[in-house]
C-alpha cells in the first residue's frame, strides 16, 4: 500500500527495527523499519529503489527509540535534478539520532500477527 509519508503520525511511534536488503544490488535496494505507530497497529514500511542510507544513530540508551518527526526533503544538497526520488528524513526523540533516505518511494506493509 502506499504511504503519504507527511501525513504519518510520526511523533513518539516507536521505531523497532532496521533492515537494509542488497540482496539483489542494484536491482532491489531496500530498506524496510518496523514502526510501532503511536495511533495504530505497528507496520513495516518499505523504501524502494534505494540510492542513498545515511544513520547516525547513538546506542547505550534503555529507553526505546521512539520518533520526534519525519518529513521529505526538497531541498537536500543530494537530490540530484532529473531524478525521480524523495528524501526521507527521520529524527528520534529518545537519542538524537538522524536517518536518511533517498528513495523512489515508500510503501506501508500490514505485519502479519
């Protein structure tokens, strides 16, 4: 399904995970996150046709890593012009940390219970 990345409620949802997939390089980039929503079921979402991850995350933090905002860039200095791509940007609340993403697009993915 598709997910309109800027009407998220991003805003103390719970990032759980990360997994990068270069499986199959170049042809299938992906980076997937499990978010815990803060207003509904936890979910996957999906960033397809990766060109760029970009993390600075801190750890040694018990607390879980929730979300202070996320939006998409238009104006980021990698945003290349010609390019059909977005960049994601995710900030946490609980240790500071910055993730980046430049992306054809971004689905959300039902978790199977």
């Amino acid at each position: 399904m598709y997910l309109n990345f800027d009407d998220c409620y991003w805003h103390d949802s719970i990032l759980q995970n990360i997994f990068i997939d270069r499986s199959n390089p170049g042809e299938s980039d992906t980076v997937e996150m499990t978010i815990d929503w803060y207003d509904e079921p936890a979910s996957k979402i999906v960033f397809k046709n990766v060109v760029l991850f970009k993390a600075t995350l801190n750890f040694g933090i018990y607390v879980k890593e929730t979300i202070l905002q996320a939006w998409i860039a238009t104006d980021d200095p990698d945003l290349k012009k010609g390019q059909r791509l977005n960049c994601y940007m995710i900030e946490t609340n609980s240790t500071g940390g910055i993730i980046k993403i430049i992306a054809e697009s971004v689905e959300k993915v039902a978790l199977i219970q």
